[in-house]
C-alpha cells in the first residue's frame, strides 16, 4: 500500500480550448455546456477550471470579450464561491499589449469572479507538424515579452491575484525563477510544465527524463507545480511521475489526444483515481489558493 502523504493533489480541468464538435462531441461550447461541465469536474475532483467562452478574439488588438465568462462563471459560483476559474489569454504581437490581452481578466477580478491570472511568461515559435508528417513553414509566433511577462506580474501583485503560467520551453522556467529571485513573483502562483506527446513542437519528452529536467530549471520546493500533456493523457504513465514527485495535474479536452472521445469529468476522474492510489488525497476548491501560496525561500 502507498505511504499517505499529507499533500492534497490539484487537478486542473482544461474544458474546451480550440476544439469543436468534430473532435469530441463532448467539447462544451454554448453557456449551459460550460457551466454543466465544470460542475461535474468539481464532482469528480477538479480545483482549478481553464474556460474558453466560445467566442472570438476581438480583432487584431489581442483582446477578449469578457461578457461570455461573467455569465457562466457566475453561475458556476453559485455552487462553488471558491472555485478558482481563469480564462483563456489572447495572443500577442506588434499591435498588442499585455492591458488590452488581460482586459477581460481585469473585467472578471473586479466582479468578483477571477482569482487567477493567466501569463504565459516567453516567446516562442507556434506551430505542428501536419498530417503528412511535413515541419511546419509559417511565420506564426507565440509572443510574451521581457516587458510583458513584467507588466503582467505587477498586475498580479497590485490587485492581489494569484498567477498560472504555461512554460512551454526551458527559458520559460528560468524566466520565472529569475523573478522568484528578484521577488517579483507574485506570491500566489503555479507554473505548468508542457509536455507533448504528439505533433506539438514544444515542451519536453512525457518522461521521467524530460520531467526530471524541467525540475532542474527552477526551484521546485517553493514554486508549485503541475504537469499537462497536449495530444495526450497524463493517466498514461506522467500524471503517476509528477504526483510522486509532489506535483499537480491538468487534464482536459483542449489537451487530450487519443482515440476515444471522453467527458472532461471522466479524464478527472482518471486523476483523482491516480492520487488515491499514489497515497495523495485530492485538494477541494476551498483549498487550491492556499495550495498555490509560496510561504518559503521567496523575497516578494
């Protein structure tokens, strides 16, 4: 039997990202769908909800529409009043700033209804290889500058907001760490370590290898920390090594890859299921922003 340890798990719940109907019939997109599926991955152990609202960008400006997430995160806190949610963080570039990319967070924290910022803090080349097996030869770029990544932070700590951010290369971590050290991170926060599995040309190997060096680019003992496999399923062999190391865990449909077609809360499930087994209890709502709290080994 598995040696009880005192740490509960974070399970974090991607619902819906960029997928359509097409790739899983289950894929929540219209308002009663969001809010139906989150309260189900609470049931099944969720702490932490990531939400596209289903609708688009707005231009070119690099801003989102926050009107769709008021309506069904209030909702959804009607049931759960601690339930961190977050919603999807626009992409930037010449033309965009980190206010217009946040905006609609700025929207969603002054009611009441986002704890949690989204800060992807780096700059990257964004692309797949396509089905033919061919490298990718466009032009699109996944940019988060120095300043951003800056901005971003002290608007973190000016409001009081805990932070999530998807470190999606090496640099990313090293990056974070830098400002642990400089204690300009803000206290509340958890960084996600990127792994691929499929076509996604970023992250690092679904392996104790490629966990192992992720651990090794910042301090893991005071930062937290999860795990999320794109084109995937971290049930498969990684959710098991990060959850022994002390880590977290997301899953979720806008991640998933794989031949069937499951339910956000099944693919929670799957995790609780692995917690349990590893001798970690799952962590409730009520106790995910005190989990992602730094209390050591930081100047901030």
């Amino acid at each position: 039997m598995p040696t009880e340890d005192a740490r509960p798990v974070l399970i974090e719940v991607a619902i819906n990202g960029a997928r359509d109907k097409r790739a899983n019939p289950h894929v929540p997109l219209a308002e009663e769908e969001i809010v139906d599926s989150i309260l189900a991955c609470v049931e099944a152990g969720a702490s932490i909800v990531h939400a596209h609202a289903g609708e688009a960008v707005v231009g070119g400006s690099g801003h989102h529409g926050s009107s769709a997430y008021l309506r069904s995160f209030r909702r959804v806190r009607e049931f759960h009043p601690s339930l961190l949610m977050y919603p999807t963080l626009p992409g930037g570039g010449p033309g965009t700033t980190m206010a217009a990319r946040l905006g609609h967070v700025a929207e969603l924290a002054d009611a009441g209804l986002c704890e949690i910022v989204p800060v992807d803090p780096g700059t990257m080349n964004y692309g797949r290889i396509d089905a033919q097996g061919r490298a990718p030869t466009h032009d699109q770029v996944y940019q988060t500058t120095f300043a951003d990544v800056a901005w971003a932070f002290e608007f973190c700590r000016e409001r009081d907001l805990a932070c999530t951010m998807s470190l999606f290369e090496p640099g990313f971590a090293r990056l974070v760490q830098a400002h642990a050290n400089a204690g300009t991170l803000p206290r509340a926060c958890i960084v996600k370590l990127e792994f691929s599995a499929g076509a996604r040309l970023f992250g690092l190997s679904p392996d104790a290898v490629g966990l192992e060096a992720w651990l090794r680019l910042f301090d893991s003992e005071t930062i937290p920390w999860m795990v999320t496999l794109r084109d995937g399923s971290p049930a498969d062999g990684l959710a098991q090594l990060a959850i022994g190391r002390g880590g977290h865990v997301r899953v979720g449909i806008e991640d998933f890859g794989g031949e069937r077609t499951p339910r956000n809360e099944e693919l929670v499930a799957e995790i609780a299921r692995i917690a349990r087994a590893s001798g970690r209890r799952v962590a409730t709502p009520q106790e995910a922003l005190g989990l992602i709290t730094r209390t050591q080994g930081d100047k901030a």
